[in-house]
C-alpha cells in the first residue's frame, strides 16, 4: 500500500491544507483588489480582470487537489500574471472587433457589398468581349457554350439537349474557347500599344 502521502485523495476526503489556504487568500479582499489592479493596469475591462482570476482560480485548485500547490497564493499571482500575458500575446496575433451584435446589426445596411467601379468596368468588358465573340459562332456552338458554362450543364445533358454527340459538344465548346482567348490577346495587344 501506498504512503498516506501518495495516495490518490477521493472526492470524501478533506481539502488538503494548501486549497484553505487559497481560499482564505482568495477571500480577503485586500488580496482579490490588489490581483485586480495588477491585472487592471494592463488595459483591461473589470469583466476580463474577472474572467482571468476566475480560470487562475480554477486551475490553482485543481493544482491544490492534487497536492501540488505549496504556496497556493504565489501560484495564483504567478498563474494570473501568465495568463494575462498569454491573453495579451494572443489578442496581438489574433486582433478582433469586440463589437455588440445589435452594433454590428445597424452598421451592416450602411456598408456596400457592390463590387468597386474598377471591377464593374472589368466585368462589363469581359461580357462585351464574350458577346462579340459569340455573335460570330454557328448558334450550336453558342448554345453548348451557355450551356455549359451558364447553365453548368455537364457534355452528356448538353449532348442530348441539342441532339449531338459528346464529342461534338466538346469540340463547339474547345472552338469558342480558344475564339474566346484569341479575342482577349487581340484586345490586350490593342491596349498595349496604344
């Protein structure tokens, strides 16, 4: 049998003398204010100082339970102070927007999900270059072009659709996408000399 000392202490047994000694330090209140301020002084809120004492406390009793503790007071102050580096250290890696929702709800109609002009401009071009190049395919091949990409219809639906083969299909859609990128070197060639 194992030493009175090393034997695993069960929920019935006592508080171990060092988890006492926390919780009288713990409820001095001299000692909770001073742990406070320290923790204050580091640009937090009263609910975080509260927060970050709260899981050192838990973590501390935890230790206490299992006889590790043997000055429980300097463990908390220790486990306090680390931790709130840890948060510290954490909150700059990681920043965030602590925003209420019901803030974040009246902000969000004011904020413009529409793509910026630049990129409008871009689109309407592309669809310009598309449309010209289309008006000048047999109707079949315009027709397995939309369809594909669309409608994203996949070779054989298009194939039955229009009453061809697959390999029709993917030939009418290779022919409009290399008139397609002809298209678009013509037209950048254009714009790099001018």
């Amino acid at each position: 049998m194992l030493p009175a000392s090393r034997r695993r202490r069960t929920r019935d047994t006592p508080n171990p003398p060092s988890f006492d000694a926390l919780a009288r330090w713990v409820s001095n209140a001299v000692n909770l204010n001073w742990l406070k301020s320290q923790i204050r002084r580091r640009d937090r809120s009263a609910d975080e100082v509260d927060d970050l004492i709260q899981d050192a406390i838990l973590r501390v009793t935890e230790s206490c339970r299992r006889g590790e503790a043997r000055d429980p007071a300097g463990v908390l102050v220790r486990t306090v102070s680390r931790l709130s580096m840890n948060d510290r250290r954490d909150r700059a890696r990681h920043p965030q927007v602590d925003e209420p929702v019901e803030e974040l709800e009246r902000i969000l109609p004011l904020i413009n999900t529409a793509p910026p002009p630049e990129e409008l401009i871009i689109a309407e071009q592309r669809w310009t270059l598309i449309a010209e190049t289309l008006e000048n395919v047999s109707a079949r091949k315009r027709e397995a072009f939309l369809l594909s990409r669309i409608h994203d219809l996949t070779y054989a639906q298009i194939a039955q659709q229009l009453k061809v083969s697959e390999r029709t299909v993917k030939e009418d859609i290779t022919q409009v996408m290399a008139l397609l990128i002809d298209a678009a070197h013509r037209k950048r060639a254009r714009h790099e000399n001018i």
